[in-house]
C-alpha cells in the first residue's frame, strides 16, 4: 500500500501537532516496511529536514499559512490521486475533493469547544473544515479518551470509526547525566532550583494562575520559575502576569528550547507544573517522567487520563490551591522521589514507535473498509 503523510504544515520550530507529525513519519517506514510512504511537505521544510522517508514537495507558491491552505483544498487530491492509495492528514483536515480511502488525526476540539482559548483564524478555519473531515475520513484517531468523548458527543456519526492511539515520545528523553546538566544550565543561565512549564505561552495553558500560585509559594521556599515555549497568540495576559508578579526577578522565559535539550532541562527541574485549562494529550508530562521529574497536572481534558497515574493532579481552581499543593511537594523529599519512580515507569509505555504500529494497523483497516 502506497501512503501519503500530509506534512504541508510543517516548517520552523515545532510545537505539538508539528512534533507528532514529524515523530509519526520518522517512525512509520521502520513499523512496517511492507508499506511504502511518502511525506507532502513545502519546500523550505524539504530544505532542511533530516528526513528518511522521501518527500513530495509542494510548489513553491505554498510558502505559508493562507497557500498551504488553499493548495490543500484544491489541488493535493489530484496530485496525489495516482500516487498513493491511501491520504492521512495528520493535523485535523483533509483535502474537500478526496475521495480514496484516508485517516484523520484530531488532537483536540479546542477551535470549536473552548474557541475562546484560540486564535479567531483558527477558529474560521477549523470550524469550516474540520467536521466535513470528519465526516468523511475512513478512520479517525484522536490521543485520548477525553478526546473521543467530545467527538462522540459532536459528530456521534463517526463513532464505530473513531480509534484511539496515544501519542509518544522520543527515545532520546531520558535522566541527563551531571555534565549535560550543567553545560544546559549555563547555556540557558538556569537557576539553582525550579519550576518548570514546557509548552507555547498560549491561554489554554492558564500561566496567569501559574504565575500567581508561584508567587504565594516563593514567599516561603527558594524556588524560581522556568517558563520555556514560545510566545504565542494572546500571551499579552501572561506577559502582564509576569510584570505584576512580586517576585518577577524569579521568573525566567526561555523562549523555544530545542529538542536535544530538553532532557537536560527536564532533568535540571524539581518539579514540572502543567496546569492547564484543556489538553487532548498532553507531552510535557510524559517527557518530563521520562527524565525523572516528577509532575503535576490540571484535572482538565486528558490530563488525569494520560499523565494522573503517575502525577500529582490538582485540580483548576483559585492559585492558592495550587501553590499549596506544590508547596507540599516540593518540602517531602519521599514523595518527590515516590512521583519520580512512578513517573519513569509511566512514561516507559508510551513511544512513537508503538504509535506508528498502532496507526499502519488503521491504514490497512481504512484500506480494507473501503474496498
């Protein structure tokens, strides 16, 4: 079977959805090499991607946003309407005009259940094309079961073709070792002890409590607060958060880190904070388990699911109650250590390699399903 990965968003740093769609066509040739694959990508990506699996790289006109949308829905179907037999679009939409058999990846619902904590372009865009995606994909994939409870509830015609695959990850997450700790925190001029918060600066991630529940703790204990990740749509509230903040001088942005020091990063912290308003999956946590960091999440959407069995989870509420919770933690040495070796088992059963098994088992379903 021939199959086309859609890559076409692809291109600078990588986020969330960027990562797992790069980490799924990394992982595929090697989870069934009776299979043949092909990634759909823009030029600049194709420029400078390491990749293995060879590239169908789409015009030079699709060079951003707005024309990678527009040659998506009009002219991918033909292009590869005799090269593949079978399309995934791995990032929420498919092209309007495919007919063959194809997979869809949903992270989320955010653009059409919490609009609010989304950028109004992605709002328009995804409430035009992602329920006809939807509707019209041989199978859909989402990352959790809180994912697949919403798209039950809004689409509950697509439920017997709705599969859940948790996401993975990279190998390379695992305890740094002293020297690398300490060459990452010069590099990134790392405080002694700290907070850590992985992920783009955005509102669903609830940073303004964040910061305020650090503020209340760092009254009574040492620690500072490390937040990496871009800044992204509506990070003027956070960016106000850190300026009223008492204890700003003890807040340090990062910025984007790169992949290869993330471990040394995660392994540098005492403790990562995910508290955000929704997740489908979730990463960070998962990354930061690998590493040995012990974690502690929101209750909201795949949060306790995927990262609650071995974190600490506490629930959204006033800042206060997570500053109490951290403040706990960070003074019980046991349970630090207790959430630490939970964590590493944890994060042992989730990889991009069993995710791409799980995913060529779904492309020979769609495949068989539509014949």
């Amino acid at each position: 079977m021939r199959v086309a990965v859609d890559g076409l968003l692809l291109g600078g740093p990588h986020s969330g959805v960027e990562h797992a769609v790069e980490s799924l066509a990394e992982a595929l040739p090697a989870a069934a090499p009776q299979h043949s694959y092909f990634l759909v990508c823009q030029r600049r990506y194709a420029n400078s991607c390491q990749m293995t699996m060879p590239l169908l790289v789409a015009p030079a006109w699709v060079c951003c946003r707005a024309t990678r949308i527009a040659y998506t829905q009009t002219l991918l179907a033909e292009t590869l309407r005799t090269r593949c037999d079978l399309l995934h679009g791995p990032a929420y939409v498919l092209p309007w005009n495919w007919r063959g058999p194809s997979l869809l990846t949903v992270y989320d619902l955010i653009a059409l259940e919490f609009p609010q904590y989304c950028r109004r372009t992605n709002v328009w865009h995804y409430a035009r094309l992602l329920p006809a995606s939807v509707r019209r994909a041989s199978r859909v994939i989402v990352p959790s079961e809180a994912v697949a409870r919403q798209v039950r509830k809004r689409f509950p015609e697509v439920a017997e073709r709705l599969r859940v695959v948790p996401l993975g990850i990279a190998s390379h997450l695992a305890p740094a070792s002293h020297r690398e700790v300490a060459h990452v925190r010069e590099q990134l001029g790392l405080p002694a002890r700290f907070i850590l918060h992985v992920g783009n600066l955005e509102p669903k991630k609830n940073l303004p409590a964040v910061i305020a529940a650090f503020d209340e703790l760092a009254d009574e204990l040492p620690h500072h607060l490390v937040l990496a990740g871009r800044p992204a749509w509506g990070f003027g509230a956070i960016e106000r958060a850190v300026t009223r903040a008492r204890h700003a001088d003890r807040i340090h942005q990062l910025g984007y880190v790169a992949g290869e020091d993330l471990p040394a990063l995660y392994t540098a912290a005492e403790v990562l904070v995910l508290w955000s308003r929704f997740e489908g999956m979730g990463l960070p946590p998962l990354e930061a388990m690998a590493c040995g960091t012990p974690t502690v999440v929101s209750d909201a959407g795949a949060l306790p699911e995927i990262a609650g069995p071995a974190s600490l989870v506490v629930p959204l509420g006033p800042p206060a109650q997570l500053a109490e919770a951290l403040k706990e933690l960070l003074t019980n040495p046991g349970r630090l250590a207790e959430l630490s070796e939970r964590g590493r088992q944890h994060a042992g059963r989730f990889s991009w390699q069993e995710h791409a098994r799980q995913v060529v088992a779904l492309y020979e379903e769609a495949a068989s399903a539509t014949t």
